[in-house]
C-alpha cells in the first residue's frame, strides 16, 4: 500500500522508469516564477512541511530483473533536493532566454538514481517578463512517480493555503481501492486480449499475463449487451491502434540527439477562447488544438516545407481515474492518437476539422488499451518493451497534453506565482512536445524539442498567437446565427 516501506512498484509505473534513453528522459519539468521573490531557506521549510507528506518523496527506486519497489530513503536529505542555483547568462540574453536555456539543459540530465527521483531549483534573484524582481523554482519529478494531473494535485499541496493529503484507509471492505484496476484493468483485460488477438497484435500474448481473460470474461461483463458493445469497441480501436499508417514525414520526425530546449509564450485570455469555442460551437479544448496545429504548420512552412495536405500525429493522454483521487498518485492514464491536419491553413476550416477528429475518439477504448500496452510493457525485459513501445514512437510526431490548473492567482510562500508552466517527457525518437496549461484566466503553451530536428523551438512558440488572432478575426466575419 502506499506509503509502507518496500512498497511494489506498479507495472504501469516502472514502464515509466524503464522508458529513460539517452534521447528522452522520462522526466516532467516546470517552471514558477513568483514575484516578489522568496527565500530558499523559506522553500525548503515548505516543502518539508506539506509535499514530505507524500510518502512517495521520501522514496528511491530499488531495480531488479522482475521490476522495481519503492524503498524508504533512510539517508533523506532535504538540502539534496531543494537547491540554489544561478542563471548563466551569456551578454545580451535575457534572464528569460537565460531560464529557458537552464531548463533545457536540464531535460537531458537524469536525475541521482540513489535518490528519490526528484528535484527543485530556486533562483532567488530572477527579473520576470514583468520587469519585477522574482524568483524561479524550476521542478523536476520522474514520470514513474506520477501523472501531470496527479503531479499538479500534489504540488498545488505546497501553495499557501495548501492542504495536507488525505490520509488513505486500509485495505478492505469499503477501503480506498485501486480504482484503475478494480474498475477498469480487470473487467477488460480478458476483452482487450480477444481485440488484440483478432488482430494478430503480438502484444496480445503478453496481455494475457495481466490476468486470467477467462475467468475476466465470466466475472467482468460478459453475456450482457455491453460486452457486446464493448468487444465490438475494442476489436475496432485494436485494429486502429496496431494498423494505424506513418504520420507525414517532416523535418520534426527523425532520430532525436541529447540536447533539449524549451520555449513557452505570454498567456492568452482563456475568455476569449471560450468565447470563440462558443461562437464556433466548438469546445476550447478543439480551439486550443487547431492553434497547435496551425503553429506547425506556419512553423513548417517557414521552414520551406510544403504541408499541403500534410497531417502530423500527436499522441494525447487522457485521465482515467477520478479527479479527487489523483492524490494517490502513480501513473493512471491512457494515450489517445489524434491526428493534426498541420496543412490546413485556413483557422475556421481547422478547426472544425479537428472538432470531427476530436468527436471521433469519443467512447473509444483507445486509452484503455494504451494503459494495457504499458502495464505490459513494464512486465517485460526492456528490449522487449521497447519494442512494444515502439508502436506509438514510430508512428507518432509529438506528445502533447493540455493540464488545467488553478483558476485564481496562486501564492507561495506569501509571494504571488505570477507565470506556471510545464513541459511533457517525450519517449522513443519522438521529439516534440507540447504543453497546454491553464492558469489565472490565461493559457499557456509550451514546446520542448530536440535540438537535432528542431533547434529553436521559440519559432514555433512565435506562431501560436497570430494563428489565435487569425481564429479570432475570422470568427467575428462569419456571419452571425448561421449554422456552421
């Protein structure tokens, strides 16, 4: 259970840890600045008193050839973890490039494996967009320990007015169960391996090792209609996942090198996206997206690509536990494939167009059967996972996620946290990643990219707010009351 020394980690989780090449490092890093700035020494007395709450901070990861447990740090150390640290700048960057470029550099380097796997940087004297001196506190948390909704859940834990995590029941009639796997993993699986079976996808032999698809079968939701249905479902996305063809080739699909840099741009107002979603009858999620898509291609084109036509696939995490358990945390989501249509360049168009796309996964068993591949793949000996992992990979152009955080101004340490942002790990030879954060009426985008396909990720960054500006102006010239 969690917090109890020695605890083993999930199969899903050490997927996650054994996921780390050279290339990709399977970490989560963000970035706070919160003006006027705070002390290290007022950081570090917080993070002690709310986020070592969480017991899984206080662990590090024992390996063996069956998987990895999570093991108390008897030699836990706080000064390791929460540390100073000074900007180098080079004459003429700013602080902001100066930041960008420290968390680039970062994003390749991994993390002590004889410690528990996180990290925060505070640069106490930091000068923000605003010109106000501020501090930085850069984040670093390995994917194993957590998923993006369960890392903000957590860390929103260190803000003033934080509250402490709830404290788990014992295992047991009415206990605090592992939804994932009560809920879902075991009255599908036996179902998933049929799907997968049906269409000849290898992975399904490994599937079986999950449990019994037999007696899944019998005690899950067979003989009933929505067995039906959902066989019927997940043959269907089975074959969509395993057949699924290449993505266009661009000059953001290749094979990644060891350098990171990341870019991130002002916020915009999340009113008026909501506005032009409404407007459009269109949600801000498919706004969002459409503007993603419109930013790679105008990128792409600058670039002197032809993207006529053209479509990149980015592979999208979707939530599968309940909000208010995210405290628990551990990795409970799936990945979703949708498909970016970067060569259309007209913003309405697009955007309608990935409104269809979008509406299309609705009620798909996709992120299920992702969830399934990766509790799989951390059953394996790792060239045997990578393999498997290498369905997504090979086929995919980007990972891309769109978080919501807190919807009023945050404070830490007394200080307001004037700008968050995150970036999400990539894995395989993909190469881009793309944030979307929420926070304080604005949202903000985010872009990490591998030096060797795309050196200069600000480029991209550049484009997202003439393509929101174009959405927009378009959207006021169409004609008022008619139907799309």
């Amino acid at each position: 259970m969690l917090g109890l020394s020695g605890e083993r980690m999930s199969k899903v989780d050490t997927a996650w840890l054994r996921m780390d090449s050279p290339s990709n490092l399977m970490m989560i890093n963000g970035v706070w600045t919160v003006s006027p700035g705070i002390t290290l020494a007022a950081l570090r007395e917080r993070v002690q008193e709310r986020l070592l709450q969480y017991p899984r901070f206080r662990q590090r990861v024992v390996e063996d050839p069956a998987g990895a447990t999570w093991v108390d740090d008897q030699r836990f150390d706080i000064d390791a973890h929460v540390q100073a640290a000074k900007l180098p700048r080079r004459r003429g960057q700013s602080p902001q490039d100066a930041l960008r470029q420290f968390v680039g550099d970062l994003a390749t380097k991994p993390l002590d494996p004889k410690r528990p796997l996180w990290h925060f940087y505070l640069v106490e004297d930091f000068t923000g967009d605003d010109g106000l001196p501020s501090s930085a506190l850069v984040v670093r948390l390995h994917h194993c320990i957590a998923d993006g909704i369960a890392l903000i859940s957590v860390t929103m834990s260190i803000v003033d007015g934080g509250t402490e995590p709830p404290k788990r029941r014992k295992k047991g009639p009415g206990g605090a169960e592992d939804w994932i796997a009560d809920t879902l993993i075991k009255p599908f699986t036996g179902m998933t391996v049929k799907a997968l079976d049906l269409v000849g996808e290898s992975a399904a032999k490994s599937l079986h090792l999950l449990l019994d698809p037999e007696k899944a079968v019998q005690h899950g939701l067979a003989g009933s209609a929505d067995a039906a249905r959902l066989g019927y479902q997940l043959v269907s996305d089975a074959a969509s996942l395993a057949l699924m063809p290449d993505d266009s080739p661009t000059g953001l699909k290749g094979v990644p090198g060891t350098q990171k840099r990341v870019a991130w741009c002002p916020p915009l107002p999340l009113d008026e996206v909501k506005a032009i979603g409404k407007a459009l009858n269109c949600s801000v999620n498919d706004v969002l997206l459409s503007c993603v898509a419109g930013a790679i291609g105008s990128y792409l084109r600058h670039q002197g690509e032809d993207t006529e036509g053209k479509e990149i696939r980015a592979m999208i995490p979707v939530n599968l536990r309940p909000i208010e358990e995210a405290w628990k945390l551990g990795n409970h989501f799936g990945l979703v494939p949708l498909v970016l249509p970067i060569g259309i360049t007209n913003p309405v168009e697009r955007v309608y167009e990935v409104r269809t796309r979008m509406a299309a996964l609705k009620g798909s068993t996709q992120p299920l059967l992702a969830f399934g591949l990766l509790a799989v793949a951390g059953l394996l000996i790792k060239p045997a996972q990578d393999a498997l992992l290498n369905l997504f990979s090979r086929k995919t152009t980007a990972v891309m996620t769109n978080v919501p955080g807190p919807r009023e101004p945050i404070y830490l340490c007394g200080s307001r946290v004037t700008q968050c942002m995150f970036w999400v790990p990539q894995s395989g030879n993909v190469g881009l990643g793309v944030s979307i954060l929420s926070y304080g009426g604005g949202v903000q985008f985010g872009v990490i990219t591998d030096t060797q396909l795309c050196p200069e990720p600000q480029k991209i960054i550049d484009a997202f707010a003439p393509e929101f500006a174009a959405l927009s102006t378009l959207t006021l010239m169409l004609p008022w009351g008619e139907e799309d």
